[in-house]
C-alpha cells in the first residue's frame, strides 16, 4: 500500500495540482473574450472563428476518459505531466501564432493537453486524500477552483485584451505551467491502479474517443447548419455508431478501458447523472450572459468580467460552507438547495429586461448564482468518488470531467439554438434577442429541475464516511 502524504504535504499536493486544474478552466472563458479582437487581427473569415473555440472543445471532451485510465494505468503524476507540458507548449505555440490555422491548431493541442491534466490531477487528489472531511475539504476547494473559473477568465480576458493584447491570454499560462511542472516531481507522489496490467484497450479507446469527439463536433455546429439538417444527423448517427461499438467492445474485452461495473455504484452513476446538466446550466449561462450584457446592454468586456466578479468572488466562500455541510449531514440537502439555486436563478433571468441595469436586475442573480455554482458543484464531486476503489480513480475523475463537459457542450449549443431561432423570428431586433435569451435560460432551467429532482432520488440516505482504509493506494509511492 502506498502511505499517505503528511497532512501539510498532503495540501501542496493540492495546490500543485489545482493552479493546473484552474489553468486549464480559464483557458476555456478567457478565449471567448478575445474572439473579436483576434478575429480583426488575424482576420478571420465568419466561418471560421467557432473553431478557435471548438477546437479545444472537442479534444478536451473526446480524450477525457482516455486521459483518466492511461492516470490509473501508468501513473498519475506521469500522465499529469504529459498533459501539462502538452498544454504549457500549445499555450507558447498560440501566442506566437501568426495565422489561424496555427492557433486552431494549437487550440486543439491545448484541449487534448488538458484532457490529460483534469481526471490525472482530481484522481491524485482522491488518491491524496482519504474519504471523509479531509477529502471534502479539498474537493471543496477543487469546487472553487472549478466554479469561479469561468468568471475570472472573463475578467482576466478583459484586462490582458485591453491593455496587453490577446496574446497575452496565451502567454499568462507559460509562468503557470513552468511552475508547476518545477513543483510536480518533488511535491507530488506517482501512484497507479494495481490492475495486474499496463494494457490499454486500443480499439475501445479509438471508438470512445472518436464517438465524443464526433459528438461535440456535431453538437456545436449543429446551431450553424441547423438540427435537422442532414449533416447534424450524419454526424450524430456517426458518434452514435462509435459510442455504441465502444459497448460492445467493452462487454467482450478482457481488459475494458471502462468496467461497466463501475456503475453499480450508485452515487457515481448519480453524480455524473447530475454533472451532464449542471454543465449545461454553468456553461449555458455563462455564455448567454455574456452575449446579453455585451450585445444588449453594450458592455464592454473588461465590465462584463468586472460584474461576474460578484459570482466569482462568493463562489469559494460558498464552496468552503458547502463542503462542511455535506462531511456533517451528506450530499443530497446541499446538492439539492445548490440545483434549486440554480433553477431559481435561471428563472430570474428569464425576466431580464432590454434596458436593464446591474442593480437591480443582474446583482441578486449573480450572488444566487455563486450559491448554485459552489452548492452543487462541490457535493456533485464529492458523491462522485463516494465508494469508488482506488484503483478506479482515475476512470470515476474522466467520468465525471466528461459528463460536464459533453453537458456543457450541450448546454451552449441548444441555448444558441434557442435564442438565434427567436432572434431570427423577431427580424434580430433587440428585443427580438432579448427574448430568445430568456428562451435560453428557460430551458437551462429545465435542467436545473431535472437535476434537482434526480439528486433528490439518487442520493437518499447517502453519507459522506469519516474515514475509508480501503481507499488507500495499492502502488507505493515514488
């Protein structure tokens, strides 16, 4: 068995590992602020820019579950640093791009890189940390990192575009990435899953891996050409065909990438359940406030990132309380407030008016928003590896990371559906646009309540165990 760190050391591990982890969060807000200008500075054709976002987009989501078993299989400090110099190199590769076709590139290198850092990193976190409040704290503070994420990248975005250039959206990871690689070897210990093999199921890797990304794909252009055209259909039937090949492949194989085994636990079936619409609303929201504030409101960027600081600001104080709650009465009551938080902030913004103003129509949804994001993130994460054997963290962290991500990719796309449709039925006035966002967050909301009633149900009677020996490494430490 592989001894645990000492509890100081046990939070550097953490903070190594979790300024990656937010590194690789950030990048996916910070971009979208600096669209415009690298559109004009570069010159972009319309048609084009989606893939500086999609890019990332579909390599992150489609090599997540492959990034978490080669953690399991081959070490989870090793895979973690694969995928931070990948990204740290992709980064440099971006800011010194001098076409587009250099940046999609590198945008592409960047998401692939951090598929290989979120399920390594939150699988060494759980490794690190024994099941109870330790591990409750720390996922608490993994919740923060992740939920305020996306708000300070749209600040960080505003101030480095204003008064750096965009570049610098790139090159602000290069200090980041440098240091932690610097940190990671003499900080954080190498482990990995004792599952008597080192072998990765290739052709189950390929059919996954190529089904989520087709998926992605499909579900991100799918606003541009239309649900129903015929190549939103071809391509969904096509990621339909892998991911279905990926079953059948993985009931027969010997040695599955995924044991569908794994989900007889019914917490983790839950959370990641639960964690598929959560990333719709998070991600939804995020990218329809911004193009209300910015399109109706006329803000510029650096005031949108300013205003979100309201989310961003409260949202670790609110996963800090999130986490004792869920170590003292379990993760349904706080998962469920966090889901109903979120459900009563979309509503309120179905009401935002044209002509509106941060007091008094946005302020009070954006604190109720930090609420929703912190009380339902944190508890989703931590039931999430409730039960789950160490030798599987690493599969149960891609789980999860790719359930929010596939959500979140869902989420932007039918909120882009909505609001364009209504925009277009309206002659793109903007009211016209107004009321398509209040579509948008209508629908968000449906996933808000959908996911508060399946927390109620999964996760009846659930507790959070003070302490757990059978979690305890298998593989000594290096």
């Amino acid at each position: 068995m592989t001894p645990k760190p000492e509890t100081g050391h046990k939070w550097l591990v953490l903070a190594v590992v979790g300024a990656a982890f937010f590194m690789t969060i950030l990048d996916v807000s910070i971009v979208n602020v600096a669209i415009p200008t690298i559109q004009k500075d570069l010159n972009v054709a319309e048609s084009t820019v989606q893939w500086m976002l999609t890019a990332y987009a579909i390599t992150f989501g489609g090599f997540l579950l492959l990034g978490g078993r080669m953690a399991d299989l081959f070490g989870r400090r090793r895979v973690f640093t694969i995928g931070l110099v990948m990204f740290t190199g992709a980064s440099l590769m971006n800011a010194l791009a001098s076409s587009v076709g250099i940046l999609i590139a590198g945008r592409a290198l960047q998401g692939l890189g951090a598929a290989l850092i979120s399920p390594a990193a939150l699988s060494i976190v759980t490794t690190t940390f024994t099941e109870g409040a330790d591990r409750n704290k720390a996922l608490g503070i993994w919740g923060a990192l992740g939920g305020a994420g996306g708000a300070v990248g749209v600040l960080l975005g505003g101030i480095l575009v204003r008064y750096l250039g965009w570049q610098w959206i790139f090159y602000v990871n290069l200090p980041i990435g440098v240091a932690v690689f610097a940190a990671t070897r003499p900080i954080v210990p190498e482990s990995r899953a004792d599952l008597g093999h080192r072998r990765v199921d290739a052709l189950g890797a390929a059919s996954v891996t190529g089904g989520l990304a087709l998926l992605v794909y499909a579900i991100s252009k799918a606003p541009d050409v239309g649900w129903g055209s015929g190549r939103t259909i071809g391509l969904l039937a096509g990621a339909a065909v892998l991911l279905v090949a990926f079953v059948v492949r993985e009931l027969r194989t010997a040695a599955p990438l995924v044991p569908f085994s794994i989900f007889r636990i019914r917490t983790l079936t839950g959370a990641n359940s639960i964690g598929f619409l959560l990333g719709g609303v998070i991600y939804g929201t995020f990218f329809v406030l911004t193009l209300y504030v910015q399109q109706i409101l006329g803000w510029s960027p650096l005031q949108t990132g300013l205003a979100l600081m309201a989310t961003a600001g409260l949202t670790p104080v609110m996963a800090g309380i999130a986490q004792a709650l869920v170590t003292r009465i379990g993760p349904r009551p706080v998962m469920v407030v966090g889901l109903l938080a979120a459900l009563g902030t979309m509503l309120g913004y179905t009401r935002l008016p044209v002509d509106g103003h941060y007091w008094p129509d946005l302020v009070p949804f954006y604190v109720l928003f930090a609420v929703a994001i912190a009380w339902s993130f944190v508890p989703v994460t931590i039931a999430g590896f409730i039960g789950v054997p160490s030798h599987a963290a690493g599969l149960a962290s891609g789980l999860i990371n790719t359930s929010q991500q596939i959500g979140g990719a869902v989420g932007v796309a039918l909120a882009s559906t909505i609001f364009v449709s209504h925009a277009k039925s309206g002659g793109f006035t903007a009211q016209a646009f107004t009321s398509g966002y209040h579509w948008a967050f209508a629908a968000l909301a449906g996933f808000a309540g959908v996911a508060a009633v399946l927390a109620f149900v999964f996760f009846r009677g659930t507790t959070v165990p003070e302490e757990s020996a059978t979690l305890e490494e298998a593989v000594v430490t290096t």
